[in-house]
C-alpha cells in the first residue's frame, strides 16, 4: 500500500528593483512567511535578484552573473532552509566555464544543494532577449529532416528510460525529496508539452516552473482576426441563450470572461495614472498551458511570476503620440508590464490558489502525495503510453 502524506507548496510573487539586495531581502523575507505557513516548499520568480535585464540586449548585465559557488547570497537561503526545513528551488544568472545559463539550483531541506538546472529553452524576440545572454543547458543539435531512432538521442533515453544516459539526468531533472519528487524547469520551458512529459516519467509528484513574464511589446500577428472571430461566434451563442441550458449559459459566461481578459481588448491599460505599454497579454494563455501539463500528466503544477513596470521611466507629459513613438514599439527599449497571476493547480489542471495581477503575495496548498500517486496508477496514464510510434517528435 502506498504511504500518504502531506506536502505543502508555497508560491512568492513580488515586484523587482534594482537594488539586488531589497530583491534579496524580500526574497527572505517570503521564505520566513512560507515557514509560518509551514510549507515544505518555497517556489520563488524566475532570476528574482534583478530587474528582468533579458528586455534589452547590453553587455553591462554579465557581471551580474556569478557561479554556483561564488554566488554571494545562496548560502543565506542554503541556511534559511535548514533552518526552517523548507525546500528552495533558487533561480539565479550562472557563469560556468566561459559560458552563462539561466539556471535553477535546488536547494533541500537540509540546506545542501540537491544540483542545479540549466533552462533549456531560450527564447528571443523584443522584450525577452535572452539568447543574447544564456546558452541552453545542452546545445542544441543541428536540424535534420530526417526521423532519429530511439537510440539516436538521449532525449529519447530519457522519455523511455530516465536512468538510461548520463545526459538524462540533467535533461528536466526530478529531484526526490523524502516526502514528493519535485520536477523544476524554467519560464519559457513551461510552454513545452515534452519537458512536463519527461518529468512526470521520471516519477515527478510536482511540476514547478519559476517565471518572469509579461506584456508583448508587438502584438503577435493575427490575433486581432482571431479575436474578432472569437467575438462573433460569441456574440451568436449569446443571442441564442435564451434557447440553451443553464450550462450553456455558464459557457457563454466563461468565453465572455475569457474575451475580456485573455489579450488586449484596451490597447492601454491604466497603470499608477500612467499608460501601461501593454499591447498584449498571454496571462490566460500562459495559464491554460500550463494547467494543461497538470491535466496530461496528473500532476498538481505552480508558477510563480514577478509583478510590475520595468523599462525606461515614463513621463506623464508626454503626448499620447509621443509616448507611442518614444517608448511604446522601441525595439531597443521595450517597456513590459509582468502580470504576476502565480497559481498552483491541482492534477486534473484546476486552479486551486492563484494571486492576482497586480499584488505581491504568497500563496500555499496541501496535497496528498499517496493519494495522487494513487490517483496516476489507477489510470494506468505511463503503462499505456507508445513510445515506438512517438519518434516524429525528435524530427525538426
């Protein structure tokens, strides 16, 4: 019979400055707050320590970067969780080797550092520049047309054996605590069905993926025609209500919701009285992904997201034209808005604690580890799987 118990998730969101040691301060000041909560573990934002220096591209940012073993702060978080006996997944700006990575060392309960992980997916584009700063934890391959075999990439190692390769073990590690095994990847990794899958075959109980997100500095093309037309079929449900059930009506509820929040139905939203440069929100996409991986692979997921204004300071007597010239498509200097909406979901992909857009918080929820163990096996989900018909996944 498996053994259930407890295990508790605690999530931090907060805004950034550029002084590294306030960020620093109330990064240990949410650690305090997740041992009053008696979490057993604290998910804090992506590369909290700085303002989200990726916006731009600029040499001055690499002296950021530190190694794991220079790093000057991650031995009084090491001594925070012992003290507290809480795990603390810590993002942080890596130099290792003549090379910089996006990396996530996890520390345990015991204040030892369990091992690190390097972000694999690096995304480019205005406003998240970050191939000019990191490389990949594993280079990538050069593209080829044609299918690979099973036993041609490691990465299939992983997804049929986790233990097969020495390169498996740091392909989305899962790190097994003595009460859940916690799988951590980074941001822009959460929006890859694999890592989650890879994960969660590796025994994963958890998913975590520490973030820093935000407004789209360009709106993504299309979306303006999927909105309308998004808006239209809406617009039909809703004058047909009266011949639907109650349920329909919820349904209709939930699309009007979702057209209301979901992009950028107010080109500029209000921010401190100033305009917000916010031309796009992925905040409900980026959820719904996310509580997508939960759902697929029965585990309970949780993101954590900075808050705030970063970019270049906005001058209330500006012109509305020429805040748009200046500042709003400045490619070199694109302002974002992080939308925070830290969450924690359940198996089947459901919010069960969230914070909202604006505010910092932490949240916290329990679960029963036996119980959802119990849960994925009685579903039979990893038995039922076809990895030899999976092999198109490794094409380019």
């Amino acid at each position: 019979m498996m053994q259930s118990h407890s295990y508790k998730i605690a999530v931090a969101q907060f805004a950034i400055e550029t002084d590294r040691a306030s960020n620093i301060a109330r990064a240990l000041k949410f650690v305090d707050w997740a041992a009053e909560l008696k979490a057993d573990l604290l998910l804090l934002p992506e590369l909290f320590e700085f303002p989200y220096f990726p916006r731009v591209r600029s040499p001055h940012y690499f002296q950021w970067s530190s190694s794991l073993a220079d790093h000057p702060y991650i031995d009084v978080f090491q001594a925070k969780a012992k003290k507290y006996q809480l795990a603390l997944p810590f993002s942080f700006f890596e130099h290792a080797q003549g090379k910089f990575y996006n990396t996530l060392a996890f520390i345990t309960k015991k204040g030892t550092v369990a091992g690190s992980y390097r972000k694999m997916h690096i995304p480019h584009g205005i406003g998240y520049e970050e191939e000019y700063y990191f490389s990949p934890g594993v280079e990538k391959k050069p593209h080829s047309n044609h299918s690979h075999s099973a036993t041609q990439s490691p990465i299939t190692d992983s997804l049929d054996n986790p233990t097969k390769t020495p390169l498996a073990q740091h392909v989305f590690p899962v790190w097994h605590t003595e009460k859940a095994a916690i799988g951590t990847a980074i941001c822009w990794d959460q929006w890859f069905p694999e890592p989650a899958r890879i994960m969660a075959i590796k025994g994963a109980d958890f998913l975590l993926y520490p973030s820093a997100i935000g407004s789209e500095p360009i709106v993504p093309q299309g979306i303006e025609d999927i909105e309308r037309m998004d808006a239209h079929n809406n617009s039909n449900n809703i004058n047909h209500s009266n011949n639907t059930s109650h349920s329909n009506n919820a349904s209709n509820m939930q699309e009007r919701e979702y057209l209301q929040h979901s992009s950028f139905h107010s080109p500029e939203r209000p921010v401190n009285g100033n305009h917000s440069y916010c031309r796009y929100s992925s905040k409900f996409h980026w959820q719904q992904v996310m509580c997508g991986h939960a759902a697929a692979n029965m585990l309970p997921v949780a993101a954590a997201n900075r808050i705030g204004y970063e970019g270049p300071s906005h001058k209330p007597t500006a012109t509305a034209e020429q805040h748009t010239k200046n500042t709003f498509h400045h490619a070199d200097d694109p302002p974002l808005i992080f939308y925070g909406s830290s969450f924690i979901t359940n198996h089947e992909g459901r919010i069960v604690a969230k914070l909202g857009e604006t505010e910092p918080g932490i949240i916290a929820y329990t679960f029963d580890v036996g119980a959802l163990r119990k849960f994925r096996a009685h579903w039979g989900l990893m038995d039922d799987r076809r990895p030899d018909l999976y092999a198109s996944l490794l094409s380019s």
